[in-house]
C-alpha cells in the first residue's frame, strides 16, 4: 500500500514542486493538499493521511498550532513532518514539542525528503545530524525556549541507558551509538526502546529534547 501524504505550505508552488517528487515514487501518494493550518485540520479528518509534511509560517493557523492540535488527542494517526528555513523560524522547538515526528530544511534533497516521509512512516523519527546541529545551534544563540526544570525521570534510566540517551541527542544512528560505545546495534535499539518506555517518550525526536531538558546533554556539548 502507498504511503498517503498531505502536503501543507502556503505557497502553490512550493506545494507543486513537493507533490511532484512525492508522486514520482512507486510507494508514496500525495492525497490532498493544503494552504493553512485550518485547512491541514480539515484535510487530515477528510482524507486520513499517514504523513503530514508541514509548513510552519502560514498565515491564519501556522504549522506550530495545527501540529499540536493533530498531535493531541487520542485519535491522532498521522504523523507530522515539519519543512522550515529553520535560521528564520524560531518555532521548530515548539513544534517538536507539540508532537512533531522530526523536521527537514526546505532546501534538502528530493532523496532525503522521500526518505523522511518512509521513516516517519514507519513509525521512527527523522532528526538528521546536520539538523540535530542546527538546533544545538539555536540553543547557543537563545533562538529556542530555555529548558524546563530539571526532570527526575532521569532517574530512572541506568547508566548505560543514559550513556545511549546521550548520544542519541546528538544525532547518532543505533549503528553509530553502538560503535561510539562498543556494544552491537541491536543491545542498542533495546536501550533505545527501554529508554523510550520508561521515560514515557514517542520517539527519538522527544527523547532528544528530553536529554536537554533534563541536562544530561548540554548546548555546544559533543562527546
């Protein structure tokens, strides 16, 4: 079955140029689109897709809103890929924060784009390294809301999970945590789902903004 794609940006052309790549694949299907945050609203009751790719600065409801309203509730299947020009959006934390599946910088590659929607698809995150970067950036800069109050979550994690927590922040693939660590990909991913669980977190885009929030990884930090 193809994977159903609602594209949202307020700009016809920019919303072209995307349904033209999306429907030159086999496996990948644009059902609707949509110029606002009300219309993505309507559009994903009506037509049901499994990813939203979501602009964030629209005029009337903006990205940031509807991500929220179609992350909130207990019926809520779709999953949102946010597209920015991230260095002018302060709003791309925020978006994350309301449920965000990961983000894309609108100038990326037709390959990269297709190859976020299959993973977010597949119920994983996309927080590529290079972005992952952009938004320790903003951290440094004060573009981004300041952490929350220390998390005793934390607490609950061992050592090695925060070991993995840690650099999953950072941007690394399992295969890149476990040669970091010298365990094998698969001990990671069952650190990664345990960590997950315990800390009652979706995916890895959640447990990233968890690890600043809590400390464990700090701005401008690599390790």
């Amino acid at each position: 079955m193809s994977i159903r794609v609602l594209v949202v940006d307020d700009q016809h052309v920019v919303r072209a140029g995307f349904t033209a790549i999306i429907d030159g694949e086999p496996d990948l299907e644009v059902v609707g689109q949509a110029g606002d945050g009300a219309e993505a609203l309507r559009a994903v009751r009506e037509l049901r897709p499994d990813v939203v790719l979501m602009d964030i600065r629209m005029p009337g409801m903006d990205g940031l809103t509807a991500t929220r309203e179609l992350t909130g509730g207990p019926e809520a299947t779709a999953r949102i890929l946010v597209l920015t020009t991230f260095h002018r959006d302060e709003y791309v934390y925020g978006a994350l924060r309301a449920g965000a599946s990961g983000f894309l910088l609108k100038d990326c590659d037709p390959q990269e784009l297709v190859d976020a929607i299959r993973t977010v698809a597949e119920g994983a995150a996309m927080l590529a390294p290079a972005v992952t970067r952009r938004l320790i950036d903003a951290f440094v800069s004060g573009t981004v809301a300041p952490p929350s109050p220390a998390d005793d979550r934390l607490d609950l994690l061992t050592q090695r999970e925060r070991d993995v927590l840690f650099h999953v922040a950072q941007g690394l693939s399992n295969t890149e945590v476990g040669a970091t660590l010298g365990i094998g990909t698969a001990t990671v991913k069952t650190h990664v789902n345990a960590i997950l669980t315990k800390l009652d977190l979706r995916d890895r885009v959640q447990a990233t903004i968890f690890a600043y929030d809590a400390g464990l990884v700090r701005p401008g930090q690599r390790g």
